[in-house]
C-alpha cells in the first residue's frame, strides 16, 4: 500500500511538472515574438525553465526513490517468507523423519511376521514329515510284529497238527489218501492258517 501511495505522489509529480512545462512552451512561443516578450519575461522564462528543471529532476528522484523503496519492500516480504518458510521446514523435518521411522517399523514388523509365519510353515511341515515317518516306522515294526506273531503261531499249529498226525496214524484209521494228505501238510506245502480260516 506504501509503495502504492508512493508511485501514486510519483505521478502527481509528472503531473505538476507537465504543467509547468506547458508553462515553459507557452513561453517560449512568446518569446519567439519580440514584440510581445520583453526582458523580464524572458527572465521570467529563465525561471521557469530553471524550476521545470529543477522540478522534472525531483520527480525523477521521488520516482527512483519510490521504485527503490518498492524493490526493498518487496526483497523485505520475500525474506520474510523465506524465514517462514524456513520455520515451517524446522518445524516440520522432526515430523517427517518420525512419519519415515514409523512407515519403516511397520516394514520390518511386517517383514518380520511373513518371515516368523514362514518359519513356523517350515517347521510345521517338517514336524509332520517327521511325525509320519514315525508313524510308517511304527506301522513297519507292528507289520513285522504281526508277522513274526503268525509264523509263531504257525509254528505252533504245525507242532499241534504233527502231534494229531502221529495220533491219527498211530490210530491207524485213516486211508492211503488221507495219509498222504497229512504227509504233504507235515512238509508245510499249505499254508495251515489259510486251511484253518
């Protein structure tokens, strides 16, 4: 607004002095007429053209005076903002740098999780392959439990059978065939377990 008023004086200036040199060129034209300009006019003229000059010279250094203050007016704002800038940038770095260290805590707690739900995956799933092959080594040592509790058993079913046999042909009752017969299961030719099922 200062600066405003001052271009504002600054005209008025040029306009005070555009009349004075109307002044100046009215008599001038006068003086080209010897008749009607004489020695004290032409002083007169002296005078004028000494204030119109001295008049356009002080309009040109309230100008320069009004551009001047206009510029250090406008370079005092710019500073001023820069400084508030400034403050702003101050105010607002410890902000920024909390907000970074923020967003790279929930990275790596989030790296963190995946990572943690991974291992516990891997460690699941060897837990189970670990846990199965327990599970198929006890069935193999139940199978061969189981296997060596049938040949006992059949063992023993033979040792009753041959024990029968000698009654039955002791007893002498039986014929050739059914001899024969006894014979060939004597000798393990057939499964006694799958005869006896």
């Amino acid at each position: 607004m200062r600066g405003f008023l001052l271009i504002l004086f600054a005209l008025a200036s040029f306009a005070a002095e555009s009349n004075k040199t109307k002044e100046y060129f009215h008599l001038l034209m006068q003086q080209q007429n010897p008749y009607v300009f004489d020695k004290k006019a032409r002083l007169e003229l002296q005078k004028a053209q000494i204030d119109a000059q001295v008049q356009k010279e002080k309009a040109q250094l309230d100008y320069k005076k009004a551009v001047e203050t206009a510029k250090i007016k406008k370079e005092s704002i710019v500073q001023a903002k820069k400084l508030d800038v400034d403050k702003e940038k101050v105010v607002i770095t410890p902000q920024l740098e909390e907000a970074k260290i923020k967003k790279s805590m929930v990275i790596y707690f989030l790296a963190f999780g995946v990572l943690t739900l991974i291992l516990i995956y891997i460690i699941f799933k060897r837990y189970q392959a670990h846990k199965e092959k327990l599970e198929l080594e006890r069935l193999r040592i139940e199978k061969e439990i189981h296997e060596k509790e049938l040949a006992v058993r059949e063992q023993e079913l033979r040792a009753q059978m041959a024990a029968k046999l000698m009654e039955t042909l002791a007893s002498g009752k039986l014929t050739k065939e059914q001899e024969e017969q006894l014979l060939l299961i004597a000798k393990g030719s057939s499964n006694l377990l799958e005869k006896k099922n």
